[in-house]
C-alpha cells in the first residue's frame, strides 16, 4: 500500500455538519462543580449517539517522567473521583504506584465537545475493586484472569492458550478472584470543558479547586 499522509490529512475536516452538532454553551449556566456538568454531558453524547463515550484517555508519567498514554473505559464517576481499572503489574499500574497522578480526556466528535480532568490517583479498596470486576461481562472477567498485561509476549499461541483458559474459568467461576486487577479514581484538582464553536470561538470552561470551593473561569480557545 502507498498512501500519502500529507494529502489524506489536508482532505480531512473536522466537525462536518453531517454528522457533528456543535451546541450552545453558556459558562454562566454551569453548575458550581464539574461532577453535574460532566453528568449531564455525558448523557447528551449517549443521547446524541456517539460511539463509546465511555472511553477515556488516560496519562501517566514514568520514573524518568517520559508521558504514556492509552485508551481505557470509565466505570463511574461520583464525589469520590472518577473511576478506571487495570492490573497494578501493568505499566500504568506501576506508574501510578510511583507517581499516583493522571490526566483523563474524554473526546465526543458528534457534538465537538472535549473533557479534561487532572488530579491524585488513589486505589480503591480490594473488595470494591473486585465487586465492580465482577458486575461486569464474562469477557472482562476472562481479560482480567488473563493477567501478564504489558509484559513481553513470546507468541500469539501462547496468549490463544492462555486466554481460552481464562474463558473457560471465567464461565465457571464468575466470582473468580483476579489479584492484581485494581480499581483507581481520579479526583481533579482541575476539570476543563470544551465547546466546539463553528466560527472557531471555542468555549473553554475550567474548574479549579480551591480548598472549599470550585472556582470557574474561561480559557481563551
């Protein structure tokens, strides 16, 4: 295959009104703290179909502070924080054992909306963890038992065997118990809202805490 990256990229638009509804926000209408306005958001992608709005991009910082980034799922936001999951053997896992921040970016197209979230990183408790592990599909069960996630792979047979194995006791033990899989939450310090804007004055809305209040003040685009 021969494909010039300069070109496809010069032929691609963003929000094309076909398929993106770039809404109205007013800052002034916000509610006092991100936790509601990130709720209601998040409901309007559902509602206006985006595809996976749970996904999520989650930054970590290494011991020689080079960034990684990787798309995980949100499982719940609330007072606490909001939610992720992974093994703590995973590279992210110990990045987060090291330096218990991260940022979190959420991106809906289909209405030119960005979140972006920045704060401490704390572990749930185990049986939290596991309680919310086995809520969830036999399939994520079955990745979870798995386990070994970032380590080297020596060959697609080996992960084929492993997995298959995983499957199988997943279907057998829904309780199955996956010791290193761990639940974080994330609790900002700071929260951003983007509002796509077709004349390009895009709405930028931070929230920054304060030890007993959000304070709130746009950002220019």
């Amino acid at each position: 295959m021969d494909h010039d990256l300069e070109s496809l990229l010069r032929s691609l638009r963003v929000w094309d009104p076909e398929v993106t509804e770039l809404r109205r926000f007013d800052p002034a209408d916000a509610p006092g703290e991100p936790l509601a306005l990130f709720t209601d958001w998040f409901a309007e992608a559902v509602s206006a179909g985006q595809a996976e709005p749970h996904t999520v991009s989650l930054a970590t910082v290494d011991a020689e502070g080079l960034p990684d980034v990787r798309t995980v799922m949100l499982h719940g936001a609330d007072a606490a924080g909001w939610s992720f999951a992974t093994h703590d053997t995973s590279r992210k896992g110990r990045q987060l054992a090291a330096r218990p921040a991260a940022a979190l970016g959420f991106y809906w197209p289909v209405l030119g909306r960005q979140v972006r979230l920045r704060g401490p990183v704390t572990r749930a408790a185990a049986a939290e963890g596991a309680a919310d592990l086995h809520a969830r599909s036999t399939g994520a069960l079955a990745a979870a038992l798995v386990g070994r996630q970032s380590e080297v792979l020596g060959s697609a047979e080996e992960l084929a065997e492993r997995s298959e194995a995983a499957w199988e006791q997943a279907a057998a033990e829904p309780e199955a118990p996956a010791p290193t899989w761990t639940l974080y939450r994330l609790d900002p310090v700071e929260a951003e809202f983007f509002q796509g804007d077709p004349r390009r004055r895009h709405v930028r809305l931070r929230y920054r805490r304060e030890p007993d209040t959000w304070v709130r003040e746009l950002l220019w685009p």
